[in-house]
C-alpha cells in the first residue's frame, strides 16, 4: 500500500463514488422503513457531502472538516436516519493516514466539540448517555484503524527499502569482487608477459635458445590467463556459483612465473592447510605482490616470501630488494589486497623498509 496521495487519479472517483452510492441507497431504504422517504434536497445533500471527497487525497484536513459540517446539519434537518456518517469516516480515515494520528485526533475532537457547541446554542440539552459516546468511540476507532494501517505501510515501505539497499550493497560487493579478480589475473599475467617480451626481444639475436625459452614463458602465462578470464566470463554469464576458487596449493606455479623474469624467490616456512576464504585471499595478495615487484620495482634480484601463524592469524609477507623504493600511491592493486584482507576482518599493509619494499598480510583463520 502506498501513501494516499500517489495513488492514481480513478482513486479519486472511487472514494467518492462508492460512499456516496452506499449512503444514498441504504438511507432510501431506511427512508421507506421510516415512512419518511429520502426527497430531492436530501439527495442534493448527500451528495453535496460526498463531493468534497474527490479532493480528500490533496486536501485532507479542509475536506474532512467539510463532509463533518455538512453531515452535522444533515442529521438535524427532518431528513431520514442513514449512514451518513460513512462520508466523515472516509475522509477521517485518509486524514490519519496522510498527516499522522495527532492531527486526525485534534481535528476529529474539535469537530465534535464545535458540533456540541452549535447543538447547545441552538438550545439543546446535555445529555451525557451512550449516543454521546458512540461520537468518542468513532473517533477513536478510525483514528485507531488509520494509524495501524500507516504503522503497517511505514514499516512495509521501510523493509522493502532495506532490502533494495541490501541488494545494491551486495551487487556492488560483487562488482568489487569481479573487478579485483579480473585485475589480478590480467596484471600479474601481462606483467610476466611484458618482461618476458623484452627478453626475448633483448636476446634474440645472440641466444636464440633463451629467446625461445621467453616465448614459451610468454605462451604458458597467456594461456593461464585466458583460462582464468574464461572462467570469470563462464560464471557471470551463468549467473550460478563461483569459478575456480585461487589456492596456495598453485604456489609452485605462481612462483615459476615469478623466476621465469630472473628474480629470486625464497619462501620461508609454510602456508598449510588454509580456510578456503583465506586461501584464495592470500593467493591474490601474494600474486599481487609479486606483480607489483616485477611492474615497478628497481632493479630487484631477491623476493623473500614468508608464512607464519600466530595468535589464531596467518600472516604473509612479501619483501623485495629492489633500490630506491618510495611510498606507494594507493591504486587498484594495493587497494584490492587491503579489501580482500578487510573482507575477512584482516588487514593488508605496504611500506618501504631498509633494502626494499615489503607487503604484509595479516588474515584471520577463524571467523570472528
């Protein structure tokens, strides 16, 4: 349900059409019972009554206050008993559920005071019995009915907005998430390519037999990322699932690559048996580093690789001898490595240390 001002424009005729319809034909009917049948003027009354409620969704307060008025003076003229009232009740009703229990609750206690008022002046005796009362537990009724079903639209309209906002906070994760994969794959595999080509480039003429071992490199490290681009493409365009989850237990092969461009790479100590998110998290930070030390470090010769675990937390850190290393500036890589580990509630950091650069990665083995 929406809020009664949005409704579309044929709302308008049905919330005049329908009380007006009910009340002219139960009060003709009542009329004959009464052997005081409903005439013309009191048709035009009615009628003149229900009318305002074509704009009740705009107007609510005015239009209550009139159809209230001039449902009053129906009732003391020597016209027939009807459900007159059902016109007042309508607008009540709207009245609550546009501006708020408080004000449908003062208007609806105004008019019936100012209806006591004329009543009394116009030389009526005060009689507090059970048609009194009928007027406060009208009130209290519609005004009760309209907020209940306010209450229940706000807190429909509010879930259905939290679910939208949870939904676009999960495409966005998901985004994210296929945004670092493709990056990884992509920059670790043309960096290799990008320094195997200058190789092969460097050496053809002389060592013909190394040239050929870059080509190879070039081909192998092409082939792996077309198959990782591949699976990526498979699982977006199935919509169902996850690809190939990266490992760790790929290290010797990453680490193949890594030697393939003439760095040293010394691993010390040993991943072991990781949880699967943390896993595939210290892979891509691992290969981003490695990628990182090849694109722009200077003149390296030495990557130290270390795995440890301590205090429930594995760690893993990547340092390089490369000369002259300045303080990163954040991009896509850096930023990818701090949002897998902060997925996880780790952390991932990148600072120039003596003798090169380093990147360490703390992940928790356990979920907190």
């Amino acid at each position: 349900m929406r809020d009664p001002r949005r409704w579309p424009a044929f709302v308008d005729v049905g919330l005049t059409l329908v009380p007006l319809a009910f009340v002219l034909g139960v009060t003709t009917v009542a009329g004959r019972f009464q052997r005081d049948p409903l005439d013309l003027p009191g048709y035009l009354w009615l009628t003149a009554a229900a009318l305002p409620l074509v704009a009740v969704r705009r107007y609510p307060l005015p239009v209550f206050v009139v159809t209230a008025a001039l449902t009053w003076v129906y009732y003391s003229s020597d016209q027939p008993g009807g459900p007159a009232i059902v016109v007042p009740t309508v607008a009540l009703f709207v009245l609550t559920r546009v501006r708020g229990p408080l004000v449908a609750g003062v208007a609806g206690a105004v008019v019936i005071v100012a209806g006591l008022v004329v009543y009394l002046a116009r030389g009526g005796e005060l009689v507090l019995d059970a048609r009194a009362g009928l007027f406060v537990v009208w009130l209290v009724a519609v005004v009760g009915i309209g907020t209940a079903v306010r209450n229940r639209v706000a807190a429909k309209r509010a879930a259905e907005q939290e679910a939208a906002e949870r939904q676009s906070r999960l495409a966005e994760q998901e985004r994210l998430r296929i945004a670092r994969e493709v990056h990884d794959v992509v920059a670790h595999s043309l960096a290799m390519i990008n320094v195997q080509a200058g190789v092969a480039v460097h050496v053809a003429d002389r060592r013909p037999d190394q040239a050929v071992a870059a080509l190879q490199a070039i081909k192998e490290a092409s082939a792996a990322a077309l198959a990782d681009l591949r699976a990526t493409v498979t699982v977006l365009r199935s919509g169902h699932g996850l690809g190939p989850a990266p490992s760790l237990q790929q290290l010797d092969e990453l680490l193949d690559h890594t030697r393939a461009t003439g760095l040293t790479v010394r691993v010390h100590g040993s991943p072991g048996d990781l949880p699967a998110p943390v896993d595939g998290a210290a892979y891509r930070i691992l290969q981003e580093s490695l990628t990182n030390v090849v694109r722009h470090a200077n003149q390296p010769r030495t990557v130290d690789i270390r795995f440890a675990r301590h205090d429930g937390r594995f760690s893993l850190v990547v340092r390089d001898d490369g000369r002259g290393a300045e303080t990163p500036t954040i991009g896509n890589g850096l930023r990818g490595m701090q949002e897998r580990a902060a997925t996880l509630g780790g952390k991932a950091e990148a600072r120039v240390v003596d003798g090169g650069f380093e990147v360490r990665a703390e992940l928790p083995l356990e979920e907190s």
